[in-house]
C-alpha cells in the first residue's frame, strides 16, 4: 500500500461514552473506509500514531431508516474499527491546549 492510501483508511476517532470507557483498558475506536481489512488498519494506525496494536476488531453498523420531511431515506453506512494496543503504548485523542 502506498503512504496516501495508508492515510486516508482511518477517517477520524469515535469519542462516545462507550469508547471512552475503552480508553481506560487501552482500546481504541476509530472509522475507517469500508472497503478496508484488519490487516490494513492495523498498518495505517501502526505507521500513523507509531504504535504496537494487538488486536483489531470490525463492526460495520445496521443502516436506520432516517426521514428529512416527507421523504424516507438511509443513513450513511460507515465502519468502526476497535484497537487494542499494546501496554505501555497510547494514542493522544485529546490536546492539552
């Protein structure tokens, strides 16, 4: 995989009640591209962050109905990536500015 490619797979951090309560056993939520695997995560957030990730698990969420008006529609479909990390090793999600 090219450096571009590598940089665009991670899209930005998930910053929920869950995924933060993640953060305190060293897991981390991310969303990806939807065409990318396990394998390609783990290298993007490896060479992104410099980082050892463990483990990488995928969910990619149901579609919901989702109604502007009176039209009906579905909501974007986007995939979320969990990352264990290695101990010792951690991601700066928040600046301290």
């Amino acid at each position: 995989m090219t450096l571009k490619t590598l940089v665009d797979l991670i899209k930005y951090p998930i910053i929920t009640d869950k995924a933060t309560k993640l953060l305190e056993i060293n897991q981390y939520t991310f969303a990806v591209d939807l065409k990318s695997n396990k394998l390609e995560i783990k290298t993007a957030i490896e060479y992104l962050f410099n980082v050892k990730v463990v483990s990488v698990n995928t969910i990619k969420p149901p579609s919901k109905q989702r109604r502007v008006g009176k039209f009906v529609g579905n909501r974007t479909q986007y995939k979320k990536a969990v990352l264990t990390l290695a101990k010792g090793n951690s991601i700066n999600l928040f600046s301290e500015n």
